[in-house]
C-alpha cells in the first residue's frame, strides 16, 4: 500500500478485521451498545442537510468529516460484532 492512498479508515479495517468473528458475545452486544446519541445524530443530520446544500462552512465541514469517521469506525466494530455472535449462534 502506499503511503498516498492510505486513509483512516483503511487503517481502521486493518486493525478492527471486521470480517473476523472473534469477539465473546458478551463483548459483541456491549459493542452494539456503541452509538451516537440523539443530539449528536440530530448535529450530524443539520451538518449533512448543509452539506448538500452547499451552505457548509469550514469549520461545520471538518467537525462532519470527524463524525463520519467515527462513524466508519463504529460501524467497522459493529460488523464484527454481527458476524460474532452469528458465528456463536446468537443473533444481534
């Protein structure tokens, strides 16, 4: 890989390996439990809204990109966590 093209997230799927089923079922569901809260998914909706508006400042445009990443990062980790407890039998 070269350095150019490596992202955060690329970075984050190597070291999460979501496609690898190896957490405890205790520790998947309490993974699941990762999520925004409503005023932090209501933020994100307003910065998204003005986004495609093309009505985004600087700083609205550098606070999303921080919330979609964490969000990749959330949804790397709940994939993983879907696949383990499929793999032990239990459904999310």
């Amino acid at each position: 890989m070269r350095e150019t093209s490596i992202t955060e997230a690329g970075i984050l799927e190597r070291v999460v390996q979501p496609q690898s089923a190896s957490f405890t079922p205790e520790a998947a569901k309490c993974l699941l439990e990762f999520r925004f809260d409503a005023p932090t998914k209501r933020r994100i909706r307003f910065l998204l809204q003005r986004n495609n508006r093309g009505t985004i400042s600087a700083s609205q445009r550098l606070a999303l990109e921080k919330y979609l990443r964490v969000g990749q990062f959330l949804d790397l980790l709940h994939a993983k966590a879907h696949l383990s407890l499929k793999k032990n039998g239990r459904h999310s």
